[in-house]
C-alpha cells in the first residue's frame, strides 16, 4: 500500500515540474539541474561569491562550506553593505550579523558582532561547537577571539565614510525610507549590490543591504548562509532579520532552502524565509512561494508598502531557483556548471 505522505511528497513535485515547465520561459531561471551542484546569492555581489562557492561545490564538497566561503568574499570587500567597512550605527560603530544552516537543520548565527572581519565564519563555529543557536554582542566577539579570530580595527569604506558625514549633518533619528523611483540601477555584470544598496535618496537618507546565498551540492544536500551590517545608522543595538534562522535564513532539506534581502522587521514579521519553504513544501515553484510571502508583507503594510523592499530567493530540491520582489530592480546570481548569471526577478509593484 502506498503511503499517504509518499504520495502527497510525489504529487506535489510532480506538479512542481509541471509548473516549472510552463513558467522556465519567463523570468524563471532557463535551466533546471538535478543531482549537480548549484549556487545562487543576492545582488551582483553574488557573482564573485558564487565563484568561491563553486570551488567547492565542483569537487563535490558540502553546500554548507560552499555557502560559507562564498559569502565570505563580500564579507571582505570594502564596501558599504557588508563587512566591518559598512555603514555604521548612529553613534558609529560598525556591527554585524550573520547566520548559517546545513542539510541536517544545524544552525548558528552571531548579531551585533563588533570588529571581527568574518561573521559567517563565527557564525558556523557557533553551529558546529556550542550548544546554541545564536550568540550576540561582546559574548560573541568573546567567543570569536576564543576560536582564534583576530581583533580588527574598524575601518570604514571611502563610500560608508562619505555617506555617515552625510547623515550626520541632520542626524534624524528615524526609519529609512526608501524612494524606489530615485534608487539608480546598476548595469548587469558589474559588481555591487544591487539598487537597494546604499545610495542618497532624494528625501537625504540612505539605505543598505545584505548577501544571502544558498546551495545545493553533487549530494542533493543544501545549505545557507546570510551576513550584512544591517541598515546604515541604525540604533544602536537594532538587529534585522539576516542572523535569524527563519527570517533572514532557512533550509530544509527535504524541500529547499530561502534567503531574504531588504527591510528585516518586515521580514522578520511573516518568518520569510521559513515560510517561502514551507510553500515549496506544498508544492509551489521557488518563485511563486516567494511571491506568495511578498503578498503576506503587501498585505500588512497597505500603503506603507511603497516606502520599503522586501525580496526572497528560494531553491528547491530539483536545483530550480527563484525569486520575488516587492519593488523593481532585485536580481540575483547563479551559477552551475559553465553557467553564470545574473538574473531579474518579478516584482509587485510592476505587475
């Protein structure tokens, strides 16, 4: 006799590929891989991350550490999303965050991480020697130095400097707000981070962003990873949705796996990333639960909706990515094989 959740699992892939075939022609990513390794991040940032990923991932090394080594790229670079030359706080002071999960639902993350250059990194020591889930503040630099990591002084980017003395001359204490019609594009296959990351809006604040990136190995095994420095001069003490298993992060291994990017409470709000799974679960495409979890915020925000962005990137078991936003302008990359890419995903608001 057949088992009742057998069949269930079987029909609900079974009519995934269905609905995959019919959308791969649109903004669907245009190749489906099963049983070979895959990557994808969020933003152009995610183009060079992929890369170290697939150094990796094309031995037939574990999504985890792939996903692990990617992000750490951008955590390197001097820029002002991610990393200790990022945006700081209000009172200037460069924090961060960063969580990571593998295929057997283990999971680690560090917020509010002060002067150590890699948080994915203590992050995945976390995962792998404590009994915790999440270490925040000066107990997770203690641990950090602890496990050998080094003490950095922070040194803010060129663009992170110019953009603190900017917000500096008002010092508004308040949310960002972000004016999607004034956000400049960038040109694909140029590294950056995407139009949400920080540029001047017309209203003289700024925003930020994050790199999520998720894998799947030669194994059929997944894995994540998330890292930012979170909106630029925010409270001090704020954490936003990126070192969050379910929010920023999740992965489950059955189904698939989901990062998130832009305003974390919102995020944080609907448990996005957890619930895009849960969706693929049922037998949604990456792309359509992502959008389905977009219609959850749109419907919490109402109007407010306009003035934040909010996407999330999914890949499933079969290696079919996805993505949804809720403004114009989100792509992500991906890479498999000779393939590399960058890819535009649907929006709400140009529906």
């Amino acid at each position: 006799m057949v088992n009742r959740r057998k069949f269930i699992h079987a029909s609900a892939f079974g009519s995934l590929g269905i609905l995959f075939s019919k959308i791969a022609a649109g903004n669907q990513v245009p190749f489906t891989i099963k049983g070979k390794p895959v990557v994808i991040s969020t933003w152009d940032a995610g183009l060079e991350a992929n890369k170290a990923a697939w150094e990796i991932l094309h031995k037939g090394g574990r999504a985890v550490d792939a996903v692990e080594k990617g992000v750490m790229v951008t955590e390197a670079s001097q820029n002002c999303c991610v990393g200790l030359g990022a945006n700081p706080d209000r009172d200037g002071f460069v924090t961060l965050d960063a969580c990571i999960m593998d295929e057997f639902s283990n999971c680690g993350g560090v917020a509010f991480l002060e002067r150590i250059k890699h948080p994915v990194a203590v992050a995945r020591r976390v995962m792998d020697k404590t009994p915790h889930v999440m270490l925040v503040g000066s107990g997770a630099q203690q641990f950090a130095i602890a496990e050998g990591f080094l003490l950095e002084e922070q040194k803010l980017s060129e663009q992170a400097q110019a953009a603190y003395e900017e917000w500096l001359k008002n010092s508004q204490y308040k949310p960002p707000v972000i004016n999607i019609e004034n956000l400049p594009v960038r040109q694909a296959g140029k590294q950056g981070h995407g139009p949400f990351a920080p540029h001047k809006l017309s209203n003289g604040e700024w925003n930020h962003d994050t790199i999520g990136m998720v894998a799947m190995d030669t194994h059929g095994n997944m894995g994540g990873s998330c890292t930012t420095s979170g909106a630029g001069f925010k409270m001090r003490g704020r954490i936003g949705d990126s070192p969050i298993i379910g929010a920023g992060l999740f992965v489950d291994n059955e189904v698939g796996a989901c990062t998130a990017t832009g305003q974390g409470e919102d995020v944080i709000r609907v448990a996005g990333s957890h619930s895009v799974v849960e969706l693929m679960r049922q037998g949604l495409s990456p792309e359509v639960a992502c959008k389905k979890v977009i219609e959850r915020i749109v419907k919490i925000k109402k109007a407010k909706a306009k003035d934040i962005q909010v996407a999330f990137l999914a890949l499933n078991k079969k290696g079919q990515a996805g993505a949804f936003a809720l403004h114009p302008g989100f792509r992500y990359a991906i890479k498999s094989g000779d393939k590399e890419t960058l890819v535009t995903s649907k929006s709400w608001f140009n529906e």
